[in-house]
C-alpha cells in the first residue's frame, strides 16, 4: 500500500505532512538524499544520477508510485525520467503540474488551449536550477496566457534550513524578495517553488505583504495525489510500513524533522 515521497533533503516533508493528513491510512517511505542536498546547484545529469538512485531504493521499499517532492528534481530530472528509465509497472510523478493547475484555475486532465486567467504578475522563488531549467514557464505555457512570471533564484535558503540556522534562512528570504521586488514591484501572486519554502512561509509573506497571494504547494499536491489514487489504486505499491530513509546522519536529521513537524519522527540510513 505504500508510496514513496522522495526529496534532496528536509523540503519534502512538507508535502508528506500534507499527505498524511489528506490521507491518514497510506503509509509513506520518505527519501531525504541529505548528504547531497542541496541540489539546486547541481548540474542536470548530476540531479538525473542522485534521483534515479533514490527512486530505485524507493522502489526496493516496496513504492510503485513515487512522488517527486523535489522541484529542483522535477525541473531537471522527471521528464528525462519519464522518457527512457521508469520501469514497466512503476510511476514517478512531479510536484510542479498541481501547482500550476491552481494558478491556472484548472481542474486535472483539462488540456484545453491556454487561456487568460486572473493571475497577471507572478513571482516565482526557487532553487537556481529550477530558475536555469524554465520547466515552471513552460508548463504555465501549456495552460495560460498574458501571465508574467519574475523568477527569483533563491541561493543558500536551502543550505539554510538544511543546516537549521533558521535566523540565516530567514535574512536571506527577505533579501530574495527584496530582489524580487526590484524587478516586479507588485506581483498578486507568488510561488513557492521548492518544497523547503513552505518551512519559511510567513517570512516569505510578511516580506512580500498581505496583498499578495502566495501558493504553497504542500496542500495542492496531497489533493491531486488523493485524487489520483482514487483513479488508480493499484499504484499503492506492496510496502506496508511508513519509514524516513536518510543518505545523511539519521540522528541529526531525525532533529531537525521533529523540529520542522512538531512530532517525533526517526530516520535510519538508507
Ligand atoms: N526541496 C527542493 C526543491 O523543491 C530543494 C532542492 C535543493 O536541494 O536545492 O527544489
């Protein structure tokens, strides 16, 4: 029954949160590739290697359906995954198409011609390889016009977080949105596209201001998960247990996962 929920590093637990209160009876094997994260300044191919590595050991754990809570990792590696490696049987899904399908207003499988929506000025802060790749430009392309989007690359937030020094973290988002504003004074709405972001929120909120809508893709995902499962139950895999799988030091890691969620929760090596 299991689905594997993979990440560079702590971001993902954010969408497994939301998972796990969408759907309370899936068990999930979370894979932080810690010891290599960041990856947001990694090169493709070296993104490609570490995802592919970690989805088999999702694999092994008994996951048919594994969700790519990565966007760095979705920006760079899923479509090339998608293509020529993800065996018969198995699914890789992304985090990015939920997200734009809320800014888009669009419900899943509408794959009308693109067309004008609400949204006119969106910010988009993310790693600098999902900013190098445009994968979020060419998929809002798919599905909307007349929408300008300022990406912002957002260098060493993760670093930041994954280090737990939540005072730096904080000091750099407020400089990345300064940035941000500089290039486009009044976004309505901004995206954050990493799933680290979410742990930064209401810095990223107080910094941009009350008048601007910011979509977080934790809840998004978990709702078009629950909705894909809904239309292909057999992809819950014949894994029975939850686990926290870590390339990095499970006690450290383990901390600052318990830190972030507000509950007890302990990795082992993967
Ligand atoms: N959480 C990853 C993302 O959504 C962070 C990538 C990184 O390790 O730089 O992009």
């Amino acid at each position: 029954m299991a689905v594997g929920i993979f990440d560079s590093g702590l971001g993902g637990l954010t969408v497994l949160d939301a998972v796990s209160r969408r759907l309370p009876e899936l068990p999930l094997v979370y894979f932080g590739d810690n010891a290599h994260a960041p990856y947001g300044v990694r090169t493709a191919d070296d993104i490609y290697d570490l995802t592919t590595r970690a989805t088999e050991r999702l694999f092994d754990a008994g996951c048919d359906l594994v969700i790519l809570a990565c966007n760095t990792a979705s920006a760079a590696a899923l479509r090339r995954m998608q293509e020529g490696w993800v065996p018969e049987g198995k699914r890789v899904l992304g985090v990015f198409v939920p997200l734009i399908e809320a800014l888009t207003e669009r419900h899943w499988g509408d794959n009308s011609p693109p067309r004008e929506v609400g949204t006119k000025h969106v910010a988009l802060f993310a790693t600098p390889a999902t900013v190098r790749s445009r994968a979020f430009q060419r998929e809002l392309a798919f599905r909307a016009i007349g929408v300008d989007v300022e990406a912002q690359a957002c260098g060493g937030v993760v670093d930041a977080i994954e280090e737990g020094d939540m005072i730096l973290a904080e000091a750099l988002v407020r400089s990345h949105v300064d940035a941000l504003k500089r290039k486009m004074p009044e976004p309505d709405a901004a995206i954050l596209g990493c799933t680290h972001y979410p742990l930064m929120a209401e810095t990223f909120q107080d910094a941009l201001g009350a008048g601007v809508k910011v979509f977080s893709q934790a809840d998004l995902v978990a709702e078009s998960l629950a909705d894909y499962l809904s239309r292909r139950p057999e992809m819950r895999g014949p894994g029975s247990e939850s686990l926290f799988l870590t390339t990095g030091k499970p006690k450290q890691v383990s901390d600052r996962a318990t830190q972030f969620l507000h509950r007890r929760i302990e990795f082992v090596a993967a």
